[in-house]
C-alpha cells in the first residue's frame, strides 16, 4: 500500500442518539477539513441488501458494519486524510476503532453530541415520515447513560440551532478533551473506579411506552394506570420500573443486595428523564474478600421533584 502522507491524521467520530444532529454536524466539520472524507454508519450499514439484519438487534450485522467503517477509515488516512465518521457509537467502539489506527499515527477524537428528550423527540418530528426514529431516539438516549462514557466527550446541542453549527465544528477542532486515551476511557462493567463511602453516583433515564409495556408482560402489573393512556397520552410507570435506576447501579458494582428499601413520592410517567443520586454511606472490607456496602439514593424527574428516595445495603464479593 502506497502512503501518499506521513502528516499525522485525526479520525473525528462524531456519536450521540438519533436526531441530535450527526449528520449535520459531520457534514460542516469535513467541510471545513482540508484534505477530509466524510463516512457514514447509515450508508455503509445500507449497502448491505439481502439478508441484511438490523444492527441493534443482530452483533454480526454490527460487527460488519464496524469491519467496514475501518477499513474506509484506514484507506482514507493512509491516502493522507482526516476522517469524520457519523454513527451511533458508545465507548468501546471508540477505544477499537482508536486501537486500530493507532499504527497509522491517526488521533481518534470522540464526540457525543446531546440533546435533552424533548428536544430530540421534536426534532425527530421535524423528519421526514419515513426517517423518523420516534421513541428509538429515547432508548438509545438510556443506552448512552447505560453506556458509562466519560462526560468529557459529550457536546450539549439542547439550546443551538443551525446558527451555531459553526462554533460547535471550531469546539470540535479546538479541544483535546475528546482525545481518545484508552487507558481513562470508561466502559461499563469493566473500568469502574474503585467505591469509598461519600462517593455520588448518578444515572439518568427517560422512560418510553415501550418501556412500560415490557415490564407489563414480564411482571403482570397490568393495572388501569399502566395499561391506559391519560389525557396527554402519557402512562403511568410501575413503581418497581423505576426502581431500576438505583439498582442499575448496585449492578455495576457487582452488589448482592441483602436489604432495599423504597418510599414512592411522585408518580413517573412515560416520557419523564428520571436522575438517580446514590450516596455510598458504608464501604467496609470484611473477611473472605468481601466488601461490606450501603448507599441511599434520591431520584428526580425533569422538574425536580423527588419521585423516590430509599437505600440498600449488601455486600460485594471480590473476584
């Protein structure tokens, strides 16, 4: 393979959940790029025609399609490039993509653009019909707070419009803190920082229709108030639904909880963005490589208000 420029490269992988405004963004920052090529997800995962799968649902169509975004990638900087990828992309595909062109001399900056849900879903609505995501763009919302990125690299667009396109493409280009380092990169389930007690923990969901219709089925609360809708199309949802937000994070922490305790303020309708606050009051090692732990939480809606306080205690066993 010919190398047409040795100039060190930037691979500029612009993510966040459908109907933040990738494409637009991506589009204006290769653009301004010198010597630039613009890839994107969407279109390599469309070249894919029969059998092709849907790649939230199938890990083999999402491997594919990351398989190819690569090697476009690596052809681009090796022909003396900067590269802008528009995709869906959580933190560990930051880390393999910066691993693999690594021994390019390319730096991989990892943007996630945001948007608050009411702002997304409006501008999911301003689609055309055929291009509207409708409630995946909050699921994809949660999975991005599931994911555990580093906030640094995130990029609020809740209050811009298409006016601030260009300061948003000079932050993109002007800071470092979107530098990919592998070894700060925070990944769910594998980089956790080690607990003390004091430590604030907090998780964000927004919960959709969908949402409550699964925990219907697996649970078989199917009382009036989750099952029908009121008069702004909102359904009420279950208690223990959001009681996940507090557990979620004893989850990641691998904590075998020995005593919950929940008391419900408020109720949480469908389309409300919950936070969870959890307070780790104990943190105690023990004998046989055990860890002693007990937090309290407080979670709020988009008002505000407290919805749910309580606290767990249990232990955590060490591998």
């Amino acid at each position: 393979m010919y190398m047409k420029n040795n100039q060190a490269r930037t691979v500029y992988l612009i993510s966040g959940p459908a109907g933040v405004g990738k494409s637009t963004i991506s589009t204006a920052l290769a653009n301004t790029l010198a010597h630039s090529a613009y890839i994107s997800g969407d279109d390599i995962s469309h070249m894919h025609i029969n059998g092709r799968k849907k790649p939230w649902e199938s890990k083999e169509e999402l491997s594919l399609i990351w398989d190819n975004i690569l090697s476009l990638v690596r052809n681009f900087v090796q022909y003396g490039n900067d590269v802008v990828v528009d995709y869906i992309a959580f933190p560990q595909e930051a880390i393999w993509l910066s691993e693999n062109v690594k021994d390019l001399n390319a730096t991989v900056m990892y943007v996630v653009l945001w948007a608050d849900a009411k702002t997304l879903m409006q501008r999911d609505g301003m689609r055309a019909p055929e291009q509207q995501m409708g409630e995946r763009c909050l699921i994809l919302l949660n999975e991005f707070h599931a994911s555990g990125f580093d906030r640094k690299h995130l990029l609020d667009t809740s209050e811009k419009n298409s006016d601030d396109i260009g300061h948003i493409v000079c932050e993109i280009l002007n800071s470092q803190r979107f530098c990919v380092h592998e070894t700060s990169m925070h990944i769910k389930g594998e980089r956790f920082m080690p607990l003390k007690a004091g430590d604030v923990m907090t998780f964000e969901r927004t919960f959709t229709v969908e949402d409550v219709k699964r925990f219907t089925e697996v649970s078989g609360d199917r009382g009036v108030h989750h099952v029908t809708p009121d008069e702004q199309g909102r359904f009420v949802v279950q208690g223990l639904l959001t009681a996940t937000l507090p557990t979620k994070i004893g989850g990641d922490y691998n904590v075998l909880a020995r005593t919950m305790n929940f008391a419900f303020l408020r109720p949480v309708f469908t389309g409300d963005t919950i936070r969870c606050d959890v307070k780790i009051e104990k943190y105690e090692q023990l004998e046989n490589h055990r860890i002693a732990i007990a937090a309290s939480f407080v979670c709020t809606n988009q008002h505000g208000k407290a919805v749910l306080t309580g606290d767990f205690a249990g232990v955590i066993m060490q591998l």
